[in-house]
C-alpha cells in the first residue's frame, strides 16, 4: 500500500507544551481517554532508551522463556506503541483494544501526559533510563531514518534542538526527571540502560522480582542470549526489518544500531 507523502517530515505540534508528531496531537482525544486495564505492563521511555531490548525481555518472561513463542509476531505487535497513531496506517490504542491480556504496552509519553487510568488502575511500569549523549546520537539517526520525524538537520541543528527540548516527546531531561520523581508513589521500577549492559543477568533478576514471577536458572539465561544485542539484530521480530522501507530506511541506519554505552554509569552524564 502506497502511502500519501504528506505524512512524513511534517513539522511536530504541541500537546500541552511537549512537541509530539502532528498525527498524534490530531488524535490526542482518542491518546487521553486510552483505557488501561489493571494487569497491563507499562514500559515507559524517553526514544532511543533500550525500549526494544527491555519489551523483549518482557515478552520472553511473559512466555516463559519461550523464544518461538516470541517470534509470533514483531516487537512493535507484541507490545504496542500506545500512542503511535497516524490516521488511516497506524494506531498504537486499537492495536492495544485487540489485545489478550496481559497487555504489554510502551509509550513514550512524559509523565504529565500518561493517560490517567494507569493511574487509577495503579498498573505496574517499567520505566528505562539512558545517559543524554548516547540518546541524543542514537536519536540523530533515528531522525533520519524514521521518516514520520522531522527533517535531523545537522548534528548540530539536531542537538541544539535536542538540548532545548524541541524534539519529538520533549525534553530528556524533564523526561527521565518526571518519571524519577513519580517512582515512590506508583509501582514503578526504574532501570538504567547502562545498568542493563553492565550486568543484563542482574537487572532481568530483578525484573522477575519485580513481576513476582519465578523462573529457572536456565529459562533465566536463555532470556539473557536471546535478547542479546548481536542476537535481536539477526532477529527479524526484533530488528524493526519488517516495517517497510518507505517508512523506516534501514539503508540510512539501521534501528539496530550499535547497542553500546559511552558511560559506566548514567549518573556520571548527568
Ligand atoms: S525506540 O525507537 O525509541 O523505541 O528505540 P529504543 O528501542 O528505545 O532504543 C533503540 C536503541 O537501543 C539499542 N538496543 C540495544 N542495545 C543493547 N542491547 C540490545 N539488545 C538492544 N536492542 C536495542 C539500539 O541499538 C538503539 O541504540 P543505538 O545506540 O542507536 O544503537
């Protein structure tokens, strides 16, 4: 199916102060009023977070470690970008209406935008951190690649315009501070993707204990290898290869692009 051109590099429009892609401040109505259910999992990030890699774990703690299982469909299916809506292509909340529960969802909505009843529903979330300049570049080329953003500009441009917070979901820093400053009252697990390269074993430990889920040594490590950088890249359910080309140009980056850290730890960025 041939899409109209004018939906992509448009300019991004503001709900309530936080610059977001024009379809979805058209949409907000239907984004606000989104109904979550009790047994949904949030997975909340700011872009270029380790979204993917954290939905996968989650995917395969869901189904017990089995990796067929998890192959059934492709990530952005299995967990649904809630508010990813673009009139007559995509739409994050129908894809979520579908859905058997235990929903996973993601979003990348800053903290005041949440939809209110995760809230009232006092839904489980996982939120993930990663250092400003690692995201700021994976971010870069994320721009250029998704066509559904605005035209990256030059690295410099593109920074200016990340620093200030006129990118697409606003600004890092209010992102990963509004949800830091949320994690007492909620049932909120915060995890930093510098944590998660360090010592993936540990943090996906702490993950099941955070689910209340109990699984084997041996489930455990086949989790840890299948969500692996080098193996979700081969992964045609991970790596994004499926959305087509006139959409995510793999050709100008591939989503899957280096999975690394500048720092040994994010506090040190901050
Ligand atoms: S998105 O589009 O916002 O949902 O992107 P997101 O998934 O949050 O972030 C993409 C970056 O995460 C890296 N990634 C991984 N790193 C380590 N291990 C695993 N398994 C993994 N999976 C994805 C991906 O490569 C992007 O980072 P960069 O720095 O661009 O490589």
């Amino acid at each position: 199916m041939d899409k109209k051109p004018d939906i992509y590099r448009r300019e991004l429009v503001d709900v309530q102060g936080v610059p977001l892609f024009w379809s979805i401040a058209e949409e907000w109505s239907q984004v606000e009023s989104f109904e979550a259910r009790p047994d949904d999992l949030l997975i909340s990030t700011y872009p270029k977070s380790g979204t993917t890699w954290v939905s996968e774990i989650l995917d395969l703690i869901y189904n017990n470690g089995d990796v067929e299982k998890c192959k059934r469909d492709a990530i952005y299916k299995r967990v649904p970008f809630m508010e990813l809506i673009i009139p007559g292509f995509e739409n994050g909340i129908e894809d979520l209406k579908k859905m058997q529960p235990p929903r996973l969802v993601k979003t990348h909505l800053p903290v005041q935008l949440l939809p209110s009843s995760f809230w009232k529903n006092n839904c489980k979330m996982v939120y993930v951190a990663r250092n400003a300049k690692d995201v700021a570049v994976s971010y870069y080329y994320f721009y250029q690649m998704a066509k559904i953003h605005p035209k990256a500009g030059t690295w410099e441009e593109f920074l200016d315009k990340f620093m200030t917070g006129k990118v697409a979901f606003g600004s890092w820093y209010d992102h990963v501070k509004g949800w830091w400053e949320k994690r007492n009252d909620y049932r909120i697990f915060y995890l930093f993707y510098e944590d998660m390269k360090e010592n993936p074993k540990h943090e996906i430990q702490k993950l099941l204990q955070f689910l209340e889920k109990d699984l084997s040594e041996e489930t455990v490590d086949k989790i840890l290898y299948h969500s692996s950088f080098n193996v979700m890249k081969q992964n045609p359910s991970t790596n994004y290869t499926t959305i087509p080309d006139f959409d995510m140009d793999h050709s100008v980056s591939p989503f899957m692009r280096k999975g690394e850290k500048s720092y040994t730890s994010f506090y040190t960025a901050c």
